[in-house]
C-alpha cells in the first residue's frame, strides 16, 4: 500500500533512518576491525604455539609428553582455537569488504557478525584451554 505522498512503508522507512544505516555502517565496521585485530593476534599465537613442542627431548618433532593426556589436550586445543580465530578473521574480514546495503542489515550482516563472534568466542575458549593444559604439564 502507499500513503498519501505516495510511497512504500519501505521507502518511507529508508529515507526517515537514512541517518540510522550510516551510523549503523560506522559502528558495523569498527566492531568488525576491532574483533578482527583481537583474532589475528589469537591466529598468530595459536600458529606459533603449535609448532612450539613442550619438552622436546631432541628428536625432529618428537615431544617427550606426546603420550600425557594433557599434551594432547593442548594439541587438540590449540587446533580448535587456530581454526576458529581463521574463520572469525575472514568473516570479519568480509563484513570490512561488504558494501552494507540496508539489505544487509537484514539477513547476510548479521549471520556473518554472529558466525564472526561465535567462532571468535570459541577460539577465546580453546585458547585458554591450551595454555591452562600447557601449564598444568610443564609444572607437573
């Protein structure tokens, strides 16, 4: 139906909260960057503690607590975080590149933010995780 000034409630709604999508746009961008910074550090950490074994005894990648249940709690710990910080990174990433159309705003933006923040929790988890088992097994 259209009003007297024949327009849509669509288009009415789009040009009274013009102001609102720009604002939405800015504050959508800056979470994205900010989130995106916090799991690229998680992403570089997680890299470099896979490849860092604890206790290496001296052989090529052989690590002396390979058989401890901790170690393996790490290992598997770690890969889940390293996994879920990559995913977060490029959804953030792609809510930086999207052009955010007030279409956006009703479907894709938010799937993409809430799998961003998701993943991004997750990592945080797993993350915490890997260094408390890597704590408890150097001090055991």
């Amino acid at each position: 139906m259209r009003n007297s000034e024949g327009k849509t409630p669509r288009e009415l709604f789009t040009v009274e909260h013009s102001e609102l999508l720009k604002g939405a746009k800015v504050s959508t961008k800056k979470a994205a960057s900010s989130c995106m910074t916090i799991a690229s550090l998680v992403t570089v950490v997680m890299f470099a503690a896979a490849f860092s074994t604890v206790g290496n005894n001296g052989e090529i990648g052989r690590s002396i607590n390979r058989r401890k249940n901790l170690y393996q709690v790490f290992v598997i710990a770690d890969a889940i975080a390293l996994f879920c910080s990559s995913i977060s990174m490029l959804n953030f990433l792609s809510i930086l590149t999207l052009h955010c159309a007030e279409d956006d705003f009703l479907k894709s933006l938010p799937l993409k933010l809430m799998t961003g923040l998701s993943a991004f929790y997750v990592s945080i988890i797993t993350m915490l995780i890997a260094f408390t088992s890597v704590f408890f097994l150097t001090n055991t």
